[in-house]
C-alpha cells in the first residue's frame, strides 16, 4: 500500500449569479438580511480534500486509498473514483446521511457566499486507520472533522505510520497543544504562506523548531510557486504558465498529488515541486477539481517543453 488519503470528500454545487451582491444588500439593515438570489446556472462536481489529492495522485499512475467517511449519494461518485484508479474500499457509507456537501454562489465581481454541509463527513472519527490492516509508505492527514484529524494523527503514532501533515483551513478549528503533536511527530508538513503564519502563531513554533521536526516542509505561495525546506536547504519552485486560468479551486490539492508522486518515486526535490507546479497548471486550468485530465506521456511532453528532466521523468512510466 503506497499512499493513503484521509479528509474531506464533498460535492461542490457551483452556483453564478448575473449580478453584483453589493447592489442588494442594504448597510442599514445588516442585522435583518433576508436575501435570496436566482442564479443563471448551477454544476454540481467532485470535490472534497482527500478525493482531490487521491484523484490526481492516480492521474499519475498511483493507486491511491482513500479512507473517508460518505454519504448515501456516494454510489456515483465511488465509480468515478474507482474508475480513475482510486482504491474506496475504505470509503464508508454512513446511512441516511448525505456526503458532504460545498454550495457556493459566485457573483459577477467573484465575490461569494458560500455554505457548507459537513454530512457524512462530521462521522469521520468513526473509522479507524486500524482497517487497513497494513503500513501505507504514507498517510495523508488532510482537512476533515477536527476530532477525525486528531484521531488520526494519534493512529499514526501508536502504529507507526508516517504521516503528511496538511491541518490548512482546520488550523483555526484544532487547539493549539493537538496542532503542536501533530506537527511534531509528521513527517512531512505541507501548508500555504499564510496557514504557515497561522500554525506558528496556535502552536507556538518556530520556523526552526518546524523544520526540526520534520523531514521537509512545503509551503505553496499560490502564483509565486511554493518553497520547499528539506535536509537544510530551500529549493524554490516556480509556476508552470498556464494556458489560461479557469478556477483556482483544487489547485493546492493538485500541487500536492504531483509533488508526493515524484517523492514516492524517490526523485530530486526540486523535480518533485515541479511536477507538483505542472500537476496544479491541469487543475487552474479547467473549472472544478477533477476536471482535468491528462495522460502520463502527456504530463512528460508538456513537463520537457519547459524543463529538461535528463530522463527523470521516465520513472513516471516505469511504474
């Protein structure tokens, strides 16, 4: 078993409203709103942390298991998955419960108003690392129910099993001493600039002590690319330009997927964070999460036409 994804699987229901948000909402009223929009159009796409990063993660010729807590709406899902090269076996259904669920309604200007239903996702502290009856090569503890995400963090200790470490908008939502443990006995960490900023303010480390702890430390900068802080060096990752940018969504999850491909190939850290880079280029690219698509001679050709790999890249066919 090579790579394990805990956190969030969702449903994402876009919504686009033919108008500015700010043209209905009243200032002297704001204790009363009462507001309801029509929308021009609405999708409804997988989504969620963990489904992302195992998604593609398998685009890159992995199989990936994901263990999640679902809905009863999951049916269709699963196949999509399963169908990519995502393992579900341990992919609960929880009953008369639906997956969680991301509504968000974009206006004109971008802006949003955005709700989110936790669903079968708020049992997450129901399932157990302990099912997997095997030690994965890594565990990826990424945004899910807080107490799943401790649980985890605990399992992976008892049972000795590395573990990426990735708490991002749970940050606010984790008490400082549970953040401190899991950051302390990761193997690896990833986070962007400014959850890097929250984690060092909740638990009190600093970037030394960080970096002390684990084997290395990603943190993504969004259009500036990501830094990566490994055996005492800082290696810098520059973007891959995109074609164009259609949604921004995913794009981290995706970072994730390439870079720990490559690291799980045993390759160079700075080719690992530009096949992260390039894995995040596909996913701006195309609206929603699992949208893009490409195969793995694909990845080689667009990766070569802009960096020579000196043949590194061919361990992505060779596996």
């Amino acid at each position: 078993m090579a790579i394990i994804c805990t956190g969030s699987v969702a449903y994402d229901y876009l919504m686009t409203f033919p108008g500015y948000f700010r043209d209905h909402i009243l200032p002297d009223h704001l204790d009363s709103i009462s507001l309801s929009f029509l929308v021009d159009s609405m999708v409804r796409l997988q989504g969620g942390v963990a489904a992302n990063i195992a998604y593609s993660l398998a685009l890159l010729g992995d199989h990936p298991y994901l263990l999640a807590t679902v809905g009863v709406d999951f049916q269709e899902y699963r196949a999509w998955l399963e169908s990519k090269g995502v393992v579900t076996t341990y992919a609960r259904v929880i009953p008369e419960v639906y997956t969680a669920s991301f509504f968000a309604n974009t206006d004109l200007a971008n802006n949003q108003i955005c709700s989110f239903y936790p669903g079968a996702m708020a049992h997450a502290a129901d399932i157990s690392l302990a099912e997997l009856g095997q030690k994965p090569d890594l565990a990826i503890i990424s945004p899910n129910d807080p107490g799943a995400m401790e649980k985890y963090v605990e399992e992976c200790i008892e049972f000795g099993f590395p573990y990426v470490y990735d708490p991002s908008q749970q940050i606010v939502r984790i008490s400082g001493e549970k953040l401190k443990r899991g950051v302390e006995s990761a193997h690896s960490l990833f986070v962007n600039e400014y959850e890097y900023q929250l984690l060092q303010k909740h638990t009190g480390l600093s970037p030394d002590e960080i970096l002390g702890h684990v084997q290395f430390l990603v943190v993504t900068l969004g259009e500036r690319g990501a830094r990566i802080f490994a055996g005492g060096n800082e290696f810098t990752i520059p973007t891959f330009k995109p074609e164009k940018i259609v949604d921004p969504t995913g794009g981290g999850d995706a970072f994730r997927s390439g870079f720990l491909r490559g690291y799980l190939l045993g390759l160079d850290w700075q080719t690992c964070g530009q096949m992260g880079a390039l894995s995040a280029t596909y996913c701006l690219e195309q609206r929603g999460t699992q949208n893009h698509a490409y195969s793995i001679i694909d990845f080689i050709t667009r990766y070569r036409s802009v960096i020579d790999d000196h043949g590194v890249l061919d361990a992505l066919v060779k596996n």
